[in-house]
C-alpha cells in the first residue's frame, strides 16, 4: 500500500506479522495514514510520528486513517494518534478520525487540541488598580467569613448552654487543659521574666531620681495593664494557636472534614467550638497568674536591689494599681483569645492538603495572631483613652 512517495515508520525487532507500522500516502488525492499490526506498550507500539511528517500535503488537505490491518491496541495507539494531529494542524492538514475504532475516537476526544503552554511563562503583572481591588475584595471575603464563623460559634455555645449543642464536654475538657493549665509553666517564666527585667530597668532609671519606690508601681502598672495580656497572649498565640492550626489542617488532609461534612455533623460544633470556647475561658485566668508572676518577679529583683521591706513593696503595689487596671487586662485577653482561636481555626481550615501544607498552616496561625494582637492592643489602647479608662 505504500509507493516511492510513503514516509516508513521505524524498524522494529518484532516479528512482520505483528510488529506495529505506520506508513503515510501521499499520492492520492488526499493523504491517507496506514497503520498495522499491534500496538502496544509491551510490543513496541510506542512509535512517534515526525512533526513534518505531513509537510508535503496540501495544505486544507483531509487525511484519512486506514485501520484495517489494525490489531490490538492500547494507549500507545492513542498517544500516536495525538503526534499525528499535533502534525496535520501544523501542515492545514484536517485530521479526520471516522475511520477510528470507536473506543479509539473516545479517548482521542479527551486529549486537548494543543499542548499545554509552558506554566512558568510569565504573566504581565496586573494593573495597579485590579491588584488592588482584587485585594480589598478578598480582605473584605475573609472578614465576612471569619465574622460568620465567630457567629456560629457564639451561636453553638449558646445551645450547649441550653443543652442542646452538638458539642462533647469530653473535647471541651481535653481543650481546657492544652489551653489552660498545660500552659502554666511557659507563662510563669515568661512573665516572671519580664517582670523582672522590666524591675531592673526601672530601677536603673528611678535611681537617677531618688524616686525607687515607685518601682512597685511600675511594675505593677505595666503588667496588669499592658505586658502581661500582651505577653500571655503571644505565648498562647505560638503554642495554642499554631497547634490548632496544624491539627485542623492535618483532619482536612486525612478528609476527616470532608467525613463530618457528609455525615451532616456540623464542623463549627464538633471541631472549632471546643478550641474557641476552651482559649477564651482559659486566657483570661492565665493573664491574672502571669501579672501576679510577673509582679513577684519585680519584687524579687527589687529585694535584691532596693533597701526596702518586702511589706512596704507590697503595700506601694497594692495601693499604686487600681482594680481596673486588671479589669482592662481581663477584657483584653478574652478578645485576644477569640482572635487567636478564630484565626487559628481558618487558618486550619483553608489550608492545602499536603504535609507541607501542615507546617504552612501552622507558621501563618503564628504570624497572623502576633500580628493581630499588636494591632488589637493599639485599639484598645485608643479606646482606653477616648474613655479615660
């Protein structure tokens, strides 16, 4: 079937009877593509067909495909097929697969037209004004949701109240204690250590003026109002927080999430309640034991420094920060909690399904909350003042 103006196909080393061939005619009218013997994997039927292979043929030509001698095939058939259409559209030859077996024309029709374009191209940036809006709109959707979030959280610990939430007391214990008591020792030192340093500083400085005493003040003031909350909270932020994240975002790539959601059990009760709810019920009473270990740190230093009585340190501490100085600090470290815990929990949430994607989630949990608690002090510090609180 073929004559001096056919393309051969490659030899092969199997026998002629079922070797797989391929043999182009160009002295038709129209070009017609022969194929033979059996194409598969195991038998050499990988062949590749020459990109100019159909160079010679006239351009708006259509080629035909002669598959009578045609045996078993597999996808080393189809993968040729492709090679020859990627070809007929580069020489305007219309590639015509009628003549196909019918499974054949079915998985041909699967492949794209073209190939992929390379994916590392890249792009012209977008203008200024899109990168901004495409921004603001997605700042604007993760408000909304972590909003929606915090709403159904609110919500599901309202019915658990009333006995009629779906969240397990066995969770919510199992979250106090992570949040809560495991976290006794790293506030402890922390705060006793800034305290501490803060003590030293003040003293330092105090001495200059002969007014040393006030350093209980200081001491006191600044843990009970500012350093402690703060403190506790970017201690909770690193250890609680990133430890929800991680634990979320791993659920998510075991499809434990996708479980919940086609069983119908709420995500919000089952999993994100019981983290919320325990951080914020637990931050609170870390931000009164870390001011108290962080006052106790000043007078340790101060002792060591100062020629005064142990019960005169703590009367000026007693008599220098008010009550509300610890009200304020017990305010901010419940919205502080909230925050961390909302944040920690999309964060889980949102995350890829990879390993990699664990640690990503975890890192970004971290960042977010420091970040947040920074920006969530200013505010409340503006407040304070407006109110002259």
């Amino acid at each position: 079937m073929t004559d001096h103006a056919a393309i051969p196909s490659p030899q092969t080393s199997q026998t002629a009877a079922q070797k797989p061939e391929w043999s182009v005619d160009l002295t038709a009218g129209a070009p017609c593509l022969h194929a033979s013997g059996v194409w598969t994997v195991q038998n050499g039927g990988m062949l590749t067909f020459p990109p100019d292979g159909l160079s010679k043929a006239h351009s708006g030509a259509t080629l035909n495909i002669d598959t009578d001698q045609l045996e078993r095939w597999d996808s080393a058939f189809i993968t040729f097929l492709w090679d020859v259409k990627q070809a007929a559209g580069k020489a305007g030859v219309i590639f015509e697969p009628d003549h196909l077996p019918e499974a054949a024309q079915r998985l041909l029709a699967l492949l794209p037209d073209k190939p992929a374009g390379n994916s590392n191209a890249k792009k012209p940036p977008a203008p200024f004004l899109e990168r901004v809006g495409d921004r603001t709109l997605n700042a604007l959707t993760e408000t909304g949701t972590v909003t929606e979030l915090a709403l159904e959280t609110t919500k599901g610990a309202a019915q658990t109240v009333t006995g009629k939430g779906g969240m397990r007391l066995k969770d919510l214990a199992s979250d106090i204690w992570n949040a809560g008591p495991s976290a006794l020792l790293i506030v402890g030192i922390v705060n006793f250590l800034v305290g501490a340093i803060l003590a030293f500083v003040g003293l330092v400085e105090l001495r200059r003026f002969a007014a040393e005493i006030y350093v209980a003040n200081l001491v006191g003031i600044a843990c009970a109002r500012e350093i402690s909350a703060i403190m506790t909270a970017i201690i909770m932020a690193g250890r609680t927080g990133g430890a929800y994240a991680a634990r979320i975002s791993t659920m998510l790539g075991n499809e434990e999430i996708d479980a919940l959601q086609v069983f119908g059990i709420p995500v919000s009760s089952y999993i994100l309640l019981p983290s919320i709810l325990s951080l914020a019920l637990m931050m609170p009473l870390l931000y009164i034991y870390g001011t108290l270990i962080a006052i106790f740190g000043g007078f340790v230093v101060a002792m060591g420094m100062m020629s005064v009585s142990a019960i005169g340190y703590w009367t000026t501490t007693f008599d220098g920060v008010a009550l509300h100085e610890f009200v304020f600090g017990f305010i901010k470290s419940f919205f502080f909690a909230s925050f961390i815990a909302l944040a920690a929990c999309r964060v889980g949430l949102k995350a890829g399904r990879s390993a990699a994607d664990v640690g990503i989630a975890a890192t970004r949990a971290v960042v977010i909350g420091i970040v947040g608690i920074i920006a969530m002090d200013a505010m409340f510090a503006v407040i304070a003042n407006a109110l002259d609180f």
